[in-house]
C-alpha cells in the first residue's frame, strides 16, 4: 500500500505538470555508510510492478519491494518528497544543508532553516533557544 500525504498530492501534481511522463517509480537506493533510503523517478511500468492511482497520478513500485518496506508512505516538506516505509525513514533535517547538519553530517547546524518543517535535533534546540530569548 501507498499513502500519499495531501501536501505530497498537490506537490506532485504541480511537479507534473508539462511531463510527457507520469508515472512515479518508488525505489530503494543505498547512500554513504550503506544508508537505505527510497527515490522516486519518472518511468515506464514493468510486468513485477505494484500500481497505484492517487489523485490522478500513477505510482508503481516493485511487488517485491514493497512486500518487504510496505507500506510506503510519501510527504512534502516544501522542498522535496520525504518517501518512508519498513525501517526506512527520510533523513533528518530540512535538506537545505543536505543533511549534513546536526548529528548526520560535519557541518554544524545553523537553525537558519526557518522553513524546515521537520528540524534536525540541533535545529530544534537552537529554536527552541530562541523561542525563549524572544520571550523575555
């Protein structure tokens, strides 16, 4: 099964738009340190495919995959698709930094990210700081 959050729907439909191509392919890539995360990709349907049909736009993922992730879940931060499933989660933080902040990466985080709907655990404490400091 595939939900695809309000926010996701409307993101992808106005992604869509002017594709000759619009069925969405859900797969697994692998990142540094032997990370997992899932990717998604304008392509054509194959015989193993599972399809899904929400709001107008086609998703297809392996049957196989899906067995073993499923359900899959897909969000919109503002930014980009946030794809989660079976012990597979989307990395921390907003991406503005490439998730290189706070506790995933080298580069400090900043808190500058006032977008970010989903802070990295830095991101959170220096809002929060700020959140007091304003306060009083």
């Amino acid at each position: 099964m595939i939900t695809v959050t309000p926010k996701a729907t409307r993101a992808m439909v106005e992604h869509l738009q002017g594709e000759k191509k619009s069925t969405v392919r859900i797969f697994l890539k692998m990142g540094g340190c032997g990370m997992r995360s899932f990717g998604i990709v304008l392509e054509d349907t194959l015989p193993s495919d599972q399809i899904f049909e929400v709001a107008g736009v086609t998703y297809i993922i392996d049957r196989l995959l899906l067995k073993k992730f499923g359900p899959i879940r897909i969000d919109s931060d503002g930014f980009s698709f946030r794809l989660s499933g079976k012990g597979i989660h989307p990395p921390l933080g907003c991406g503005t930094c490439g998730y290189g902040c706070g506790t995933r990466g080298g580069t400090p985080c900043s808190g500058v990210c006032t977008t970010c709907e989903n802070p990295c655990p830095t991101g959170q404490r220096i809002r929060a700081r700020r959140m007091m400091q304003n306060k009083y």
